[in-house]
C-alpha cells in the first residue's frame, strides 16, 4: 500500500506534521528485517493501522493517490482516464466498449455480453422495448474510446460535466425511448421500457450534475389479438380452435402457424381475458361450449364456459377471464363446439355512431414473472 502526501500547506499545520511524521517512522521501521535463518536481510511488510488525512486539502488526487475531499467529506480516489471517485459516495462497473465508436460521458448504457478479464461488455442502451429492461447497467462517468479499452460505469452515485440544460433541477430522468444512450425527463409508456435512471441536481451546459439510482423492474408482457371474420362450425359437437385474424399490440406473446396459437416466449403467470361474439341463423334452442386448451393436448381444468341462444340473427357475447402458468414456448388455443352448426362467430361491422364488434378480443397480460 503506497499513499501519497498532499502538497505541504503554506502555513504551519500540526496535523500535516503529524501526517508526515507518521509515515515516515513507519518507512523507516519496516523497510528492512533481519533474517531469521539465512542471515540476510530482507524487504518487510508493510501494515498501516491508522493514516490521517488533512480535511482542509483540496487538491485533486493522481492516479492510484487519495486525498480528502472537503466538499463531500469523504476521500477521493484518482482512476484512469482522470477519474476522481468519492469514495462510499459511488459504486463503478468496470466495463469495456466494443462498439466501434466512442461512448461519451453521461451515456446511457447497458449488458451487452462478458468482456476478458472480469469486465462488461456494454452499448448505448435504447429503451424502446427492443432490449429487456434486466440489461440496463448505469451511466458512463467518462468517455471511454472504442479500442477495447476497459473505463467505469456508475450504477450508483453522482456523473458530472454533463449537459442538463435540457431539464430542470429535481427532473426524474428516464432511459430514452428514441435516443440511443439518451435520457428524457418524460415518462414512457408501453411498449416501450419504464426505466427510472437519475435525477437531476445541477442544470448546466457542461457543468451539469446528476445522481445515478437506476430502478428496474422485471419486464412482464402482454398481447392483444382480434377476429374480424365469421367462423362456423362444420360438424355439430366437435371442438374446433378460433383463429385470429389480427396481432393489435403485443411484446413476448404473439400469433403462431396456425394462427389459433398464441404462443409465450417467456416464462410466467399470465391471464386470459376472451370475450367472444355469436349468433344464430335460426330460432332453435343452441348449446355452445367455450374454454381453453394449452399446447394443443391440455385442456385447461374448469375453463369452459356453455351459453344457450334461440334467437334468430340475435347476439351472445361469452367471456373468459383465466390465470394459467405458462413456460416458455408453451401456446395457447380457445377451443369451442356447438351441439347446432346453424351458430357463427361473427364480426359486426362499423355503423355511423359506432365501431366494428369483432368476433372475438383476446387480451393477455404477464402477472408474475
């Protein structure tokens, strides 16, 4: 352990000579002991038990050099690429840049993979819901070149130098949704990524300053898709799976081949809100059974819902509302069957006071992870 002396005061400071002398008595009691067997003399170790810093010092420390920093009460310590770190005040990632530019100071960055020698390989972070929210690392807190070289990242503390013209002071900032590396002080919404990355606490062009607490949360997912044609049973009392014409938003559940599949891509605890629309072509009584089936095998335990309908080109909306655990890969079908094949899942199509009613609305939403 080597530590540096602060330039001496202009004046006469006891604490500086106390400093001083200490360091020098333990220089000189350790720089060499006697052997105990070889009779040769030999390099000692080293242990400091107490170091003293003087509080009213502030000049900035070299690399590998502390001193006090008076307006955060705590010690700096002098890194690479002129980094000063307050120490117990910042918490750094070492990472790596392989992205062939340079990533300036104040990016928004996040995990891109494993970088040789215990590093992290990390990119201008987009928040535009193309990248997992689990993969956001911090802010760099220096521009660090595109050679491969390893900088810091802060996961929590303070960035300075930055451009905060754009905020006003206590701005919540968010990982940007349009600007790679960015931030913005409004919040997204879906499908894009709600990540709470910093706020501000000095507005300046160059001297801006803000606090790095990065907030993330498991990223759940969702879909809604539509059926806007009409679908008839062909054998009365035989179970057919409703397609789906119609992907209205979605991010990890999609339409599949068949389009009756709507398939999970990530694990979890999700609900099945159906609402389906029918009708009769005639006035005679009609059973139709309604439910859900995963992986086109099992029939999901007490899903099913039977409605009856007699009336002639009247309307019957089925709903269901189910929680079901989905793995990864796993899809899902509603199945139905009519002891009549004189019924159709129909779509009603848009008037002049109101939108069309699709033949059947299927929304899923991730609960629990």
């Amino acid at each position: 352990m080597s530590i540096k002396l602060p330039p001496p005061p202009a004046v006469y400071t006891p604490s500086y000579e106390a400093q001083r002398n200490r360091l020098i008595e333990l220089y000189s009691s350790t720089v060499y002991e006697k052997g105990q067997d070889v009779g040769v003399y030999q390099p000692a170790k080293l242990v400091v038990s107490d170091a003293s810093f003087i509080t009213t010092d502030t000049h900035t420390p070299d690399r590998g050099s502390l001193s006090w920093n008076t307006a955060d009460q705590t010690l700096d310590l002098g890194m690479e690429y002129g980094v000063v770190q307050q120490i117990g005040e910042e918490i750094y990632a070492r990472v790596q840049n392989n992205t062939g530019v340079t990533i300036p100071n104040g990016t928004v960055v996040g995990f891109t993979g494993a970088a040789p020698d215990s590093a992290l390989s990390v990119s201008p972070y987009l928040a535009d819901g193309s990248q997992n929210s689990l993969y956001i690392l911090g802010v760099m807190t220096h521009d660090l070149p595109d050679t491969g070289q390893k900088g810091y990242c802060t996961t929590w503390g303070f960035v300075r130098g930055l451009n905060t013209s754009a905020f006003s002071l206590g701005d919540l900032l968010y990982a940007s949704p349009t600007v790679a590396g960015g931030f913005t002080n409004v919040k997204p919404t879906a499908p894009n990524n709600v990540i709470p990355l910093a706020a501000v606490l000095k507005v300046g062009t160059t001297d801006g300053i803000i606090f790095v607490r990065p907030t993330i949360e498991q990223q759940k997912y969702y879909g809604e898709f539509t059926k806007t044609d009409t679908q008839t049973p062909a054998v009365a009392n035989t179970a057919y799976a409703l397609t789906f014409t119609t992907t209205e938003l979605a991010k990890g559940v999609s339409r599949g081949t068949p389009t009756s599949r709507i398939i999970i891509a990530n694990a979890g605890l999700y609900n099945f809100a159906l609402s389906i629309q029918m009708t009769s072509t005639n006035s005679s009584q009609k059973a139709v059974r309604v439910w859900l089936r995963k992986n086109g095998t099992t029939d999901i335990p007490n899903s099913a819902r039977i409605a009856s309908i007699n009336l002639n080109n009247g309307y019957l909306v089925v709903t269901i509302n189910e929680v079901i655990s989905m793995l990864a890969g796993d899809y899902m079908e509603i199945m139905f069957a009519s002891d009549d094949v004189n019924i159709s899942i129909s779509t009603v199509a848009a008037t002049a006071f109101a939108p069309a009613a699709p033949a059947a609305l299927l929304a899923v939403t991730q609960t629990e992870q």
